[in-house]
C-alpha cells in the first residue's frame, strides 16, 4: 500500500528526515567546493527551526510554465511575504541542484 503525506499549515517539518540539496554550480575543483551530495544537503530542521520559512516547489527548472507562470508570482508577493513575516522564501524543484543554480542566475 502506497502511503500518501500531506504537507499542510501547521505540519512539523522539524522532525522529518529529508533533506533538500542547496543549487549549485558543478565545481571543477575541491578548492572552489564541494559536489558531494552530503556536504550540500540542507536537512528540514535546518531549513525550518527558528525561522518561519515559504516553500513552494516547480516541476523542473527552465520549463515555459515555471519560468513565466509559477515563478513570478512568488517573486512579486516576496516583499508582503517578509512583511507578513516570513524570514525566507524557498523554490525546490526534483531537479539537480546545477540546473537549479542555472535557473537562478537566469531569473535575476
């Protein structure tokens, strides 16, 4: 039986076990960083304690829709959620954390 979970206002994030991993670009050397997955993971505590964070998530980086739908809408609304008082605001996305640090860059 598949177990379906929920992420709802109010869910403890703090305890789960999941990590994100932060966007990055591909480093070439050990002396500009890290590309092991371990050394960049952002556990869910780490990303939630203390601090009221917004998540929201995009099927894939660089897509027509993500790009041009999905993503503007939170940038837009950034400054009421600070107000609001959120302390951060978090996209993820299933893709690789380079893909992802592309994006980013693009978006800017």
């Amino acid at each position: 039986a598949i177990t379906m979970r929920s992420i709802t206002v109010g869910t403890d994030m703090i305890s789960s076990v999941i990590s994100l991993q932060k966007a990055r670009p591909w480093y070439m050397s050990d002396a500009e960083g890290s590309n092991m997955a371990d050394d960049n993971a952002v556990t869910l505590k780490d990303l939630f304690e203390k601090q009221t964070v917004a998540l929201f998530g995009v099927p894939a980086p660089f897509t027509g829709t993500c790009s041009n739908e999905h993503y503007p809408g939170y940038k837009a609304l950034a400054d009421d959620f600070l107000q609001a008082g959120v302390d951060r605001i978090v996209c993820y996305s299933v893709a690789d954390p380079y893909a992802m640090d592309g994006w980013a860059k693009a978006l800017k």
